[in-house]
C-alpha cells in the first residue's frame, strides 16, 4: 500500500463516522494540496497524506490532550510507525505552535516534533486555510474569519488564530508567488 492510500485510508477510518465535517474537510485539504503538485516536486505525494492526515487528532478515540496537532502526531509516531516527515507536518500544521502555546503546551510539541521544510509548511497551511470545514476552496481571509466565529474570538482558538493570522496570509502569498513562477515555466 503507497503513502497516500495508507493515508486515506486511516484517516477515513478516524474521521468518517464519529467526525462527518472533519473527514469531508480533511478530503478538501488533501485535494487542495494535490493541487500544488507543481511546487512541490517529489514531496507530492508526502503533503498529501498528511492533509489528509492533519486533522486525525480530534478523533474521539486518539483525542488525549485535547490538542489535535499533538494526538494526531503522537498516535502516528508511536502507533503507526509513520513517516517521520508525516508525522513532523501533522504536528506543526497551520500554526501549531502558536496554539500549542496558548494552551500550555509548546514545549512538549517543539522539543517532541522538528519542524518540516518551510516549504512544507507554507503549502500545508494554505491547503488547511484555504478548504471549509464542509471541504470546499475558500479564501484565507474568509476561512480566518470563519474559525473566530465559530470558535469566538476570546476562546484558545479564537486567540490562536488571530494571533497566526499575518502568518497564514504570508504564506499563501509565499504559495500563489511560487505557484505562479512554477505555472509561467512550464512548457506550451
């Protein structure tokens, strides 16, 4: 079985029944990382199995600190065996260390999980805050703008994402940038 299937295929198993919207929103950020295949060379098909992968840490059955970025990456490590690369992109994934920070923990998710290539990062991110919570593409700004009010803006969540908000628009301004360089070299 390749990455990507693997992939799906445990993170259907995690998210499907017990999390519906999750699932539905983790297939639109998988498809939207696939998207960026040409910016993304031979680490396609890693960014996307862990799209697919990055919201497995709100499944009731792995969900231990409440910190889906932290259980998602720990069930990977220590029950999967997964990619260590993975595993890496799922716990740092859209800001992560920021809200680990409100809630207490970011010492246990930076001394515990290097970061990815800022590559990486930036794509997953934009493939995270550019998919609803119901899969579709999105805006970063609305997508932003979503998370407050459905969270609030004086909940962890609510805090967190304001606070990665220059961030998150950064990075998709860094995405668009070297998704049109890539796009303009590319033969007729």
């Amino acid at each position: 079985m390749g990455l990507t299937e693997w992939a799906y295929s445990l993170s259907e198993s995690l998210l499907s029944e017990p999390l519906p919207r999750r699932w539905a929103h983790s297939l639109g950020v998988a498809k939207r990382a696939r998207s960026l295949s040409p910016i993304l060379g031979k680490d396609s098909e890693l960014l996307e199995a862990a799209a697919v992968l990055h919201d497995i840490g709100y499944s009731p059955s792995l969900a231990v600190t409440g910190f889906h970025p932290l259980d998602g990456a720990r069930f990977l490590r220590d029950q999967e065996g997964a990619d260590e690369r993975v595993v890496r992109l799922v716990a740092h994934h859209s800001c992560a260390l920021l809200e680990a920070e409100e809630r207490g923990l970011r010492q246990e998710l930076d001394t515990e999980f290097a970061l990815e290539r800022p590559e990486l990062v930036d794509a997953l991110i934009v493939s995270d805050m550019t998919t609803t919570p119901y899969g579709e593409h999105t805006t970063p700004a609305a997508r932003l703008d979503e998370i407050v009010q459905r969270y609030g803006p004086d909940t962890i969540v609510g805090r967190f994402i304001q606070r990665a908000a220059p961030e998150i628009h950064a990075a998709n301004e860094r995405v668009e940038l070297r998704m049109a360089a890539a796009v303009g070299a590319q033969p007729m």
